[in-house]
C-alpha cells in the first residue's frame, strides 16, 4: 500500500526528470537508475532526451547502458533519430543488437528507416537470413504508407477451434504479439475470413467454436494505402487495430492504434506547416531542426511569393500616372489588399480542412462557388458600409474617391472568397497538396488582383 | 465461407451507400435493411446522415425505426446534433427511451451535452432519480474536460482476487463495461491502487493474486483537466485508456483511446480555423454549417484586421508628400509587406505547433528569439540580394533606390520572424489562444511596420 502511494503524491513529472538529471550530474548513479525505474517507458525516454540535451550524448548511452534490456529497448525507440544515430555511434555492436532483439518488430522498422545506411547495414548483419528479408520487404514500403506502419506480430487463431483453446493459444503466444485484444481467422491462403476480440473470447463458454464468434464483416486496408487514410478509418471506426492486406487480399500485417496516434499527430503537423508556408520540414521538433535546415524549409515558398508580389508591383507601376495624380489612393492600399488576403485565407483554410476530413470532396465544387459567393457577399456588404463612413466622415474624402475604394473592396472580397474556396479543390484535382493554397499564396494573389481592381475601377471612376 | 467472400469484392462503401438510398426512395425497405444491417455502426450512420440529406429527415426516422435497437443507439450517437434533434422531434418517448437505454453512458452523455435543454429535460423525466443524479454530474463537468469525456462503465477488480477469479468477473460484467482491456484495482476509500491488462490476465496461471499482477505506476488525468492534456498523455503513452479521478483522488471515470481520437480531430480543426482566421465555427462540417452562422465566425476577425489596416493607411498618408515626390516608391509596397508578412506566418505556425506539441514551452522565449534572428537573416539577405539585382539591373532604378529598398526588407523580414516567433508565447502567456497568432494577425501587424520602416528609410537614404 505504502508502495502505490507515491503516485499520489504530488511531484510532477518535470521535478522528478529533474532531480534525475541532478543525480546524473553528481554520479550518483544508483540512485538516478532507481528514480528512473519508477517511470513509465515514455517519461524514461524524455528524461534521457532532457539529459541529452543538458549534459550531452555520452550521458544518454550511459542511462541506456544502465536500465534493464526491455526498458533500454522501449525508450530507446521513442528517442529522437539524432538521439538514436549518436548513441548507436557509441555502443558496441552485442549492446546495439540486444536493444533490437527486445523491441516489437514495428518499432524496430521505425528505427531503421530513420537511420543512416551505413547503420542499418551494420545492423543487418547482425541478423538471420530471414530477418532479414523480412526486414527488407518491411523497409521497402514506400514511406507514409499503411505497410510501413504495420507489425506483422499478430494472433492468428483457426476458425475450427473452440474458445477454449483459443485462449490457450493467447495464453502461450500472446506476450510476443502487438495485439492480443484483436486476433485474426485466416483461411489456407493466408486471406483473411474474419476477427475475434479479445473481449467476445473472454465473455463466452469455454467450448464455443471460433467459426460463431467470428465477425466477418471487415474493414481492412491495403499495404499501399496512404496513412492518413489509414487514420481515418481509425477516427471513423473507433476501432483498436486495423488488418493490411496485399494486392491477392493476404493478411500481411495489422496496425494498432497506439502507432497511428503519432501518425496523426506527424500529419497534422505537415499539413499545418504547409498553410503557414514551411514546406518539407521533416518529422523535427521546433529546436531540433538545425538553422540551415529551417531556412532551406522556408526560402523556397518565400522567393515564390516574393516574384507574385513583383507582379503586383508591375500592376502599381502601370498605373504611375494615375497614382502621381492622386497619392492619396496609396493609403487604401493596404487596406484593399489586407481585407482581400485575409477574406480569402478564412475560405481556403476552412476547405482545406474541410478535404482533408472528407467533409468536402471535388464533385462540391459548384457548391463551395455558391456558399463562398453568398457568405463573401454579406462579409463585403458590411465591411464596405463602415469604411464608406469612415472615408466619408473620418477622412473627409470625395464621394467618388469612398464609392471607388468601397466598391473595389467589395469586389476583391467577393472573389477572394471564391479564390480562397476554389483554388484547394483546384489543386487536388491536379494532385498538389490543398494545404498549400492557405493564407501566404491566397494573400500573394489577392494583392495582385485586388490592385488591379482598385486601378482600374479609379481610372473609370475618378476618370484619371 | 462465400458469406465472407463479399468484403473481398470489389465494392466500395459509396456504391452500397448509394445503393441503400435509391432502394429507400424506391421504397424497397426490406432490401434496404438488409443491406444497410451488413455495414459497420460508423458505416449505417453515414447512410443515414446521406439519406437524411437527399432524401429528408422523415427517411431518417424510417430507418432509425427499422434497425434492430442496439444498432439503431449505435448509429444514432454517431449523427449530427441537427440530425440527432430532428429524429427526437419525430419520434415517441417510448422509442427515445430505447434507443438511449442501448446507448454506451459516455454516449448518451454526449447526446445529451448538444442537445436543446427542453429535449434533454424530456429525456431525463424517463430515467430513474438513481440516473439521473449520475447525469447531471457528468453534465456538470466544464466541456472539454476530461470529466465531459469519460465513461463510468469500467471494471474494478479485487486486490486478493486471483486470476481467474478476475477473468470470472470479466465474464459476467464485460459485455456491459466501455472497455474490459484494462481493469482497475481501488482500496476502501475508492482511490485507484493499481490497474490490470487483460493481456495480462490471459497470459498468466488462473491462481496468481491480482495484486502480484497489478501495475501501480499508473498516469491518471483529473476531472477537470482539459481535453487537450488527455490527448497529449494518450499520444505520448500509447494507452487504450485513462483514468480519471476527482480532486480526492478518487477514480470517477476511465477514457478511452476511441474516444479521443474524435476529440484530436475537433481540437485540430479548431486551431487550424483560428489560424486562418475563422473563430468559434463551432463543431459543424463545411456543409452543416449555415451561411450567417459563418458570417458571424469570420466577420469579427476581418473587422479587427481591417482596423489595422487602416493604421497601416495612416502610416502611408502620413507620407503622402514623399510619396508625391516619388510615386514609384508605392510599386515596391506589396513587395516589403508581402515577404514581411510571410517571413512572420512561418515563424509564428512553427512556434504555434511547437506550442500545441509541448515542444516550445514559454521559458524558451529567448532561445525562439534567437533562432528567428538568425533565420530571419539568412532568409532576408538571400531575398534582398536577388531583389537588388531585380531593381537596379530589370527596374533600372538608381542605386539609393535599391538600397533604400533592400535594407528595408532586410529590417522588415528580421523584424517579422521575431515577431511572428515571440507573439504566439506572448499570447499564451497572457492567456489568450497562440493560433490566433497566425498568419491574418501577423500579416496585418508586419503591414504596419513595413510601410513605416520603409518610408523613415526613404526619407533618410534619399533625402525628401
């Protein structure tokens, strides 16, 4: 009782990280390995990446060296890459295979599709013959898809046997699986005939044949299927593993939820940083990515937007002489394109979103027009009516000079609106990523039209 | 065997979908049924969200009646709250009562959290007074709480059970329990000692204690934490569920990882919407939502910026002299405020993920700071050079031009990416969302310091 107390007790997960790290620091190793034991798996990796960065790597491959085999193994496949690759560099090859021999085969895939040539070869080595093709097939699914997220450590029970020894076969095997709440029926060409919970196993008579318990009709994916698809159906479904079939439909693999958490999370991140402009970030945190690598992240999309606000320079410059007529017309400037940018940015980030959930597919196209249009008239309407009374009461100026920046704001809203709607489906028709349609190229193009706008309708107007 | 045959044809769930609703307006509902009661819960909600759409809620109705009750409670949690109203409106008490009788507690709670407080009253005159002080406890709890998402229907073992005394109560308790993958062990006082794997039970010898088994290392969320805390712990662990307890410690409730994974969804929608611009959209899809409904989540956002657009126009009009000494100054405008409001997105997105990731906390402030200083340098030298070369050798301007030109880019990425860095912590700091940080905000602010930097730099370097 003493024993679970300490749970309650209220020392955060920080304090505790960072009395280890002390420890550390002092040598007092016994103790730091102690404190260390009583966390979780994932906290033991964060307190050894912590370390890493405030003492440096050779602290890290001393933590790894002193915890128990099965403990080293599972914090070390949650660590950083860099984190990996430096400590690999650092221990023997015996202490690098006994860490792979204890991982699950998925997170032993991870680790090595990170990793840099040169080490996984030394790695293989170290392997059987039929690991290692094993390893190799796993290794050649292409990246993001649902084959390089899946174990093939499964339960696998005949549809002939009773519940009975079907638990018996869980109770012998099932340490090794994934999974042993899910377990699959295959027939005799591995393709899969149904599933069985661990759930429906434990709550039915011990002599029930696993043919009646058998739930055949089956949501699966196949091997090439992307991962955000795969994650999908795991937010659909609810479900806690989804079985991977091959192109025959053979059961090749089974992915569990626990894996796609992160691959939601890697998604999102990708699919966030792409609206904000940061192209091909790679799976880095913030602090990790080196500088050089940051700039290179973001310099491309930077120069693109920097020549389409060129070309809006070149509308500005067409229309000199009008402008040395009325330099007052500059000052609504940023105005007309700050409005136009940020009208449009709301409609593309909201059918961005909208793609990337399914809620909004190609064939609405005519719809999102029709709502874009009806939702940035009312939008235009009433921010046209307060700045005509600004212009009109504030600023003082003509009626000519507040109806032609009213109406140019108008109109630049209404078609940023439909810009902003069109362009992500525009783009996934033609097989680029939507979510580089948000704010930044959405803004870079409204500031061309919307001065294009404002110009002309000046000169018809205003007749200069 | 040939039952099984049909989830390896080639039939995707849009054509069975597609199917149902024609076979509904033909009328042919036993055809229908049939059909509709071979697809998975999620799969028979989307029918009838579909059906509901084209058809009517009346077609909703039909088929909710239709569906034996415990796929009727199933598919009925998974609908919309529009769609979910609209049924209650139609349908007898007797038959609302049945269909929530069958639902899951975490369910119907959420059912009853989005539904108008005159249905709900009618719902819980049908329950007992034991029910109903259950609840409204759980309708108490703040939304996105962690006590707003969880479930009271886990299984509690005993510490001095054996295994298969334990694996015997499982068998009685687990087909009413949310999850029976991971068991709880409390002492007298109902705080948690201690949980239990059904792997584990399953894998061990039926007379080992429960205590022997149980792990007492255990994460646990209070009730009052918020959602986004719960889904962090459930990315970071891996666990298939959670539990939760009171700020007596006692355990209340457990989470479950299907559960979050909808929550995970929604929170991402939501900040991804801020950082376009779009506040408060609530839960509704692209579609569901109505066109005054989104007027009203965008319309304050773009009259906030449009006020600071009109700043950026004093700071312009406040120049007008000098800019009527040389209109050609007002071409290179997009350009300055276009790469400044860009530099600034990327900076404040990475910073706001970071944020949202647990990956840039608020004591990095000057670490961020630093980074941004030297990025934006890098970025900001690169894109001047090229622009220089563009303006003195295309534009033929004379170098005080250029210069004035490029230095004022150079100070205005510079400034952007530090901004864009430090206002997402700011905000946090002060307790305001960081997404609202993102690009719209940065962009109009980085407008406002653009104009001003370069015209102070024009009126210095050339002299008017």
């Amino acid at each position: 009782m003493s024993e679970n107390e300490k749970t309650y007790e209220e020392i955060s997960f920080e304090e505790i990280r960072d009395e280890i790290i002390t420890l550390i620091g002092a040598k007092n190793y016994i103790h730091a390995r102690d404190l260390l034991l009583s966390l979780n798996e994932a906290d033991i990796a964060d307190v050894i990446a912590e370390a890493e960065d405030e003492l440096g790597i050779e602290i890290a491959v001393i933590l790894i060296r002193m915890l128990p085999k099965d403990d080293a193994a599972e914090a070390f496949s949650r660590l950083s890459v860099d984190d990996q690759t430096g400590i690999i560099e650092r221990i023997t090859d015996k202490e690098l295979k006994s860490i792979l021999d204890e991982m699950s085969f998925d997170d032993m895939i991870d680790v090595l599709e990170e990793l840099p040539a040169n080490i996984v070869d030394r790695i293989l080595e170290k392997t059987t013959k039929e690991e290692r093709k094993l390893i190799n097939t796993f290794l050649n699914y292409p990246e993001d898809s649902a084959g390089s997220l899946m174990t093939p450590d499964y339960i696998t029970l005949r549809q002939e046997w009773t519940v009975g020894e079907a638990l018996a076969h869980i109770k012998k095997v099932g340490m090794d699986s994934e999974t042993v709440y899910t377990c699959y029926v295959k027939d005799r060409g591995r393709r899969l005939l149904g599933l069985v919970s661990l759930r429906s196993l434990v709550t039915t008579d011990e002599d029930v044949p696993i043919s009646e318990l058998m739930v055949d009709d089956i949501v699966f994916v196949n091997v090439f299927d992307d991962q955000e698809e795969v994650s999908e159906d795991f937010t659909k479904y609810g479900f806690l593993a989804i079985p991977v079939v091959d192109n025959e439909k053979r059961l090749v693999g089974i992915i569990t939820v626990d894996d796609i958490l992160q691959t939601i999370q890697d998604e999102t991140t990708e699919d966030i940083e792409r609206m904000g402009g940061v192209l091909d970030s790679s799976d880095k945190e913030y602090f990790d990515a080196g500088i050089f690598h940051q700039v290179r992240s973001r310099l491309p999309w930077l120069l693109i937007l920097m020549v389409s606000a060129m070309l809006t320079g070149l509308v500005i410059a067409h229309f000199e002489l009008l402008l040395a007529d009325m330099v007052i017309l500059t000052s609504y400037l940023p105005l007309l394109m700050g409005t136009g940018g940020n009208s449009g940015s709301q409609a593309s980030t909201l059918v961005i979103r909208g793609l990337a959930l399914g809620e909004v597919e190609l064939r609405d196209a005519a719809r999102v027009l029709w709502r874009e249009l009806r939702i940035g008239f009312i939008c235009a309407l009433c921010l046209s009516a307060i700045n005509m009374c600004k212009i009109l009461f504030l600023d003082r100026q003509t009626i000519s000079v507040a109806i032609t920046i009213c109406c140019a704001q108008l109109i630049v809203i209404v078609l940023a609106k439909c810009l902003g709607g069109m362009l992500p489906l525009f783009a996934k028709k033609i097989g680029i990523d939507p979510a580089l349609m948000a704010a930044p190229f959405i803004s870079s193009l409204t500031d061309t039209f919307a001065c294009f706008v404002y110009f002309t309708l000046a000169s018809i107007i205003l007749g200069l």
